[in-house]
C-alpha cells in the first residue's frame, strides 16, 4: 500500500480498546461522577459514600455506587442487600445489569461475584484492574444524575485506574480528625491535584461525640486539622460529621443513617454537605 493509499484513521482512536470505548460511553450518559477517597481506612469512607448516595436518591435522582474496593467490598452490606443476588447478564451482547437497590439504587460491587462473604478475593493488580474497568465499560448503568464511586483507602491500583478512567470526576477526600488520617489525607490531596482532577473539598467525618449521658460535646481527636489541609490545599470544607453510635449500628444493620435517623446531628450535618456539593455541581 502506498503513502497515497493509507486511509485517514484517527490514531486516537486506534489507541482506544473497546472497553475503553465503553466506559467512555458508558460514563458520557451520567451527569456527575464523585469518587470518594481517602487516604487510610476506618475514617468512614463506605459510610459517607452510603448515605451520600440515599440522600440523591431520596430526592428523586437518579443515583448509582460502584463499590470499587474489590477486595473489601462493604457497600452492600451497608445497603441491607442480599448478596445472594446476581447481576443479570447478556453474555451475547457482552454486558451485564447492575442489581436494583433501595430507592431505585443501580449496585455494582464485587461482593455480587464471590460465593459467601467469607470468601476472599486473592488478586494482584492486574486483575483488580480489569474488574474496575469490566464495571465501568460493560455494566449498563444507563442515564444517571449521579454516580457515587466508593473506592478503597491509598493511592494505588483502583484509585489510580478510576482517576485515570474518568477524567470529568470530582473528587472528596474523606478523614477523620486524628493526625494520621490526615497525614494520609493529604496524600490523597496533592494525587488528585497532580492528575489534574476536580477537588469538590474535604469531609471530616467523626468530627466529635456529644456524650449521651451529660450531653457534653467532646472532641475525639485535636480539633483543627481538616481546616488546615483545606486552607493550605485551597479546597472546601465540605462539612464536619459528628459521631455517633447510631451511626455505626445502622451500617451493620444496612439502612444509612440520613434515613433511619433524619432529625440526627449526624444526619443534618451530612444534609448540609450534600447540599454543598449539589450546590457545586448543579450550579
């Protein structure tokens, strides 16, 4: 074939695999795409990214989660679903349905695939890599206002690839006020702002106890640190959320909080911070 011959095709394109195709396709039908880190787990990042969710969906919008940790997938405990359920799958057509959750909820989590919950999932990276994009490209999440991904603690492997995989998404770092977390916070931080990602602000979850039998409120870490990350990465304070034991109680028993305990200090907060941040991104 001759220079003259050589038909015009976009090299770009070329460069795209199919599943890469699909993501972008996929990811072009849905309004918003939050993902929620942080840096170290315990600070209550499936519990944000779960009540965030419901309060969406609450509302009338269409909501879906991707639990995208693969080897610690929680979400749909906390959700009060069966994981005995499975997505439905078109194998001719080489797409799957993710499950119906509460209020018209679109679920996909690992936990779905796995036998029991006991089971563990033994992947190196590669593999956990081809599942978040399986999730991405092949699941038919359709029209959506919001897509909530819940992703697991650190910089690496699936934080990596979802940061890389959607790049119009914004991102909130989720921490607790104990000076580790927010060392590893800010990691989290400055790897959004290298890949050049949209920072909607920090959430500081467990922000502080109201004791139940004097009512005195009690700070359970050295106040402070959130504001400070926020002030010297010039992102937003997205909301402080208190603790309370009704909260962790909720999760294990799957139905979030804002539901169960709407007129809860916790609740109202986390409704003021989804406020902010629908307020951001529906501006």
């Amino acid at each position: 074939m001759s220079e003259e011959q050589v038909p015009d095709i976009n090299l770009k394109e070329m460069m795209l695999d199919e599943r890469t195709k699909n993501i972008q396709k996929n990811m072009e039908k849905i309004k918003h795409k939050i993902v929620i880190i942080s840096g170290k787990g315990g600070v209550g990042k499936t519990t944000v990214a779960i009540n965030l969710a419901m309060s969406l969906a609450s509302v009338g919008l269409r909501v879906g989660i991707l639990d995208v940790d693969i080897t610690g997938p929680n979400v749909i405990k906390m959700l009060g679903i069966n994981p005995e359920l499975k997505p439905r799958v078109d194998a001719e057509a080489k797409i799957f349905y993710p499950i119906d959750g509460p209020l018209k909820l679109k679920v996909m989590s690992m936990a779905f695939l796995t036998l029991t919950s006991d089971e563990p999932v033994i992947w190196r990276g590669p593999m956990k890599m081809s599942a978040v994009r399986q999730f991405l490209g092949d699941a038919v999440w359709g029209e959506l206002d919001y897509l909530i991904c819940d992703l697991p603690p650190g910089t690496s492997d699936e934080t990596l690839d979802i940061l890389q995989l959607i790049p119009d998404e914004n991102v909130v770092i989720v921490s607790t006020p104990q000076e580790v977390a927010l060392m590893d916070a800010r990691k989290t931080i400055k790897m959004a702002m290298v890949m050049e990602r949209s920072i909607l602000g920090i959430i500081e979850n467990m922000s502080g106890f109201n004791c139940p039998h004097c009512g005195e409120y009690i700070d359970l870490y050295p106040p402070g640190g959130a504001e400070k990350a926020s002030i010297d990465f010039n992102v937003a304070l997205l909301g402080k959320i208190p603790f309370e034991i009704e909260v962790s109680q909720q999760s294990d028993q799957g139905l979030p909080f804002v539901l169960k305990y709407p007129e809860s200090k916790s609740a109202k907060a986390f409704k003021d911070t989804v406020k902010k941040i629908r307020d951001i991104l529906e501006k």
